[in-house]
C-alpha cells in the first residue's frame, strides 16, 4: 500500500519568513495530493490540492509543487503569519473510483510574531 | 452549517461497553469516510461507503468495529466491547461524484476516551 513521509515534524519560524514542508510518497500509481491544516482541536481543513498533471499550484500566499519523478511533493507558505501555526498534514491517493487518503505524520508549524 | 457535522463530540466509556458515533455528511455527497486520529499523527482510513454500499474496510477496523450507511445519507460507527487502545479522535469525510470526488472534508470529530 501507499506510504507517505512527511518531513520536518515540527518547524519554528518568525513572522514573515517562508515555511516549506515535504513529502514523499511510495505508490507511483498515487495521482492526488491534498494538504491538510488542522488547528488544536479542529476538524482538517483543505487549505490546497494538486494532481498529477500539473506542477505546481498557487493560491495567494501558499503553493504546492510535485515532482512526479522524484515522487515527492511540498507545501510553501510565504509570508507566515502567527494564524498559520498549526499541524499540517499531506496526504497521497491514487483515482481508482474512490480516493482513500494517505496521510503523513504531519508538521507542527509554529509562527512566532 | 453546510459541513459535515458529527456527534458526540466527545465520549467517555468503560471499557467492555459499547459506543456508537454518527456522521452526518454533506447534503448530496455520496462518498463517506471514517478516519482514526491518534495524538501526533495523521487520519488513517478505517472504512469507506458509496451511497449505502460499504466498498472498502483497513485491516485496522477489526471486526469489534461495525459501520453502517442504511439510506445513503448519515452513517453510524459502533465499538463493540471497547478497549484502551481504541481512545482516538474518530473523523468522518465526505466527498461529491464528478471531477472532484477524491477532494474530502472533514468533520470535526468524536474523541473517544477509554478507561
């Protein structure tokens, strides 16, 4: 089955500066790549996804690329901001009329102001 | 709220008895997940549904566990005989047909605490 690693598990930034998460994943067959932000206590919330027909994917100050190839993905936040601590966690599933989700360990993003 | 909503939010229990959760998914989302969260780690899928068929069961759901979805709408997750190991944030997803069926979202979870 698919696994997902997810690296670093915890990161410290000020505010401000970029924060980059990555994973990699085991089953070349895996075609979607969602990221997920869950703050304490929260449900995940879908903050970005990428396929595997493109490369890259932005959405204002987060961006996801895919390396196909390499079989690895990353998050990129620019601009952090204290509201942008939380656990994020990757995930990985293949189209196969269903998409069970593989997650990652998740990274602990800590932003300080 | 339009969202996945789940109840109980929380739940205590001895162990030995029995617990039930229900999700109630996006109106119109025929796709549903459950998910186990355990401190410092990721969802891991425990069972999926398609309307009311359950398409797929993880090794992990041992046959304590018992999930249903009777008309394709909200979906019921039973514990039988529950066990310390079992404490767990307990997550449902749902997901639309079309092109963006693999995209889920997520409920806010059962936390289930076992002593």
């Amino acid at each position: 089955g698919e696994n997902v690693e997810q690296h670093p598990s915890t990161l410290s930034v000020q505010e401000g500066d970029s924060a980059v998460i990555k994973c990699t994943y085991s089953d070349s067959a895996s075609n979607y790549f969602p990221w997920y932000k869950q703050e304490l206590g929260k449900r995940p919330q879908l903050i970005i996804d990428i396929r595997s027909n493109v490369g890259e994917k932005k959405d204002q100050r987060i961006a996801v690329t895919l390396n196909k190839t390499a079989k690895h993905f990353s998050l990129h936040i620019t601009e952090t901001q204290p509201e942008d601590s939380a656990v994020y966690f990757c995930a990985a599933s293949r189209n196969s009329g269903y998409s069970t989700l593989t997650f990652g360990k998740g990274t602990m993003l800590l932003v300080s102001p | 709220d339009t969202g996945v909503s789940q109840d109980p939010r929380h739940k205590i229990t001895k162990r030995g008895q029995n617990v039930t959760f229900r999700c109630d998914p996006i109106s119109e989302h025929n796709r549903l997940y459950w998910y186990r969260q355990t401190l410092g780690q990721g969802p891991e899928f425990l069972t999926y549904f398609q309307n009311e068929a359950q398409l797929e069961k993880s090794r992990l759901l041992s046959d304590r566990f018992s999930a249903e979805r009777p008309k394709g709408s909200f979906s019921t997750l039973e514990i039988q005989r529950t066990e310390q190991g079992d404490s767990a944030m307990y997550l449902c997803a749902s997901s639309p047909t079309g092109p963006d069926s693999d995209t889920q979202y997520f409920g806010p979870g059962t936390r289930l605490t076992v002593l």
